[in-house]
C-alpha cells in the first residue's frame, strides 16, 4: 500500500511540475520523493520508474489520440522504420522513467548513508603481512 501511495505521490507532483517546468522535473520529483520517504533501492527504482512511465505514456497517448496517430506513425517509420505507433509512445516514456528510477535510487541510497564503517588506511595494511 505504501507502494502505491508513493507512485500516486510521485506521478501527481510529476504533473503539476511538468506543467510549469522542463521534462526533467520529473527526475527532481522523483530525488525528493525518494529523499523525504527512504526505502530500499530496488523499490525505490521500481516505484519512480513505473510512476514516471505510467504518467509519460498516457500523456503522450492521450495527445496522440487528438491528433489520430499522425505524427507518431510518422516518427516511428523514420527512426524505426516500422509502423507503430505505440513503439514511440513506449521509448518516449522510457525516456522519462529511466533517469527518474535512478534518480530515486540515489535518494534512496543517500538517506541510508554508510552503515558499514570502512577500515582506515593504518588498519588495512596493518593486519597484512
């Protein structure tokens, strides 16, 4: 459940900051999501990442429905050559969602901090012989 609430969290704030903001607010929303509510790093990614894809391929599907799939047909033939539209839909949004899944897993990691104490450069070589 708190998955879910995280997700709806993140995908919200995405929004409204995409909306004022460049496209890379979504990789902020997503550190500081992340930052204030820690968690392991894997959720964390899996968390940002699905939040920013789910919220960047229905954005984008709903603007390509408006326009009948003209534009995205077009760019898949030219960068795919393949006629697909959803093809474009699903790389746009991976665009998105990657940096985000990161970005998240770095807030993740940085919360937690270094719990193991490293040995000193004296006690490394000292118990060498």
């Amino acid at each position: 459940m708190r998955s879910i609430g995280q997700l709806l969290f993140i995908a919200i704030l995405a929004f409204l900051a995409g909306l004022v903001l460049p496209w890379w607010s979504a990789v902020a929303v997503s550190f500081l999501a992340l930052f204030a509510r820690p968690r392991d790093p894997v959720p964390g990614f899996l968390v940002a990442f699905l939040a920013i894809f789910l919220l960047w391929i229905s954005l984008a599907y709903f603007r390509d429905i408006q326009n009948d799939h003209i534009l995205s047909v077009r760019m898949s033939i030219l960068i795919f050559h393949h006629r697909s539209s959803l093809l474009i839909l699903v790389v746009g949004a991976l665009t998105g969602a990657l940096p985000s899944g990161f970005a998240a897993m770095t807030a993740c990691l940085l919360r937690r901090g270094n719990k193991k104490k490293l040995p000193s450069f004296g006690q490394f070589y000292s118990k060498r012989s």
